[in-house]
C-alpha cells in the first residue's frame, strides 16, 4: 500500500524529510543504504511518521500538501507531537 512518511536525520538537528512511496519498508532501506541523494548525508535517519493510503496518487497529493505553505503548520505539529512524546523523562 502507498504511504507519505517523515523522516528525521539523527545527527542533524531539525532536518526533515517528507516523502511517499508504494512499499515505505523498501523506500526506507534505500534511504538507509544512502541510494536516495537528498537523504544520502542526513543518515542515520529514522521514520517518525507514516500515513497509509489508498493509491499513490493520494499519497504523493498528501506529500506535497506537507511540502506546501497551506500544509507547513500540520506538518509542524507531526513533528512537535514526535519530539514531545521522545523526550527524556
């Protein structure tokens, strides 16, 4: 099934990465192997976020909502709600 998914780079701070795919755990093995160049030097990554979809056509329409000016503040607040419930203590 398609999905959009967030990834986050774990050595550097407040990089994101918003993408879609047909089968999330093949896309991510390629963004782990360093196949994906806008990914490549973010590695380690992790996957914070993933939404399942009915088609690709819906998951790539959801990406580029995120990726917009209209769907900045829900993406925002994926990643908030990610960092808020991964903090210590």
């Amino acid at each position: 099934m398609p999905f959009t998914y967030i990834l986050k780079s774990q050595i550097v701070q407040n990089w994101h990465y918003v993408g879609s795919c047909h089968i999330l755990e093949d896309r991510f093995k390629q963004h782990k192997k360093g196949s994906v160049r806008s990914t490549k030097s973010k590695r380690p990554l992790k996957i914070i976020f993933s939404k399942e979809f009915g088609s690709i056509t819906e998951a790539k329409k959801y990406e580029n909502y995120l990726k917009s000016p209209k769907g900045y503040l829900e993406k925002k607040k994926i990643i908030e709600d990610y960092n808020f419930s991964n903090q210590p203590g």
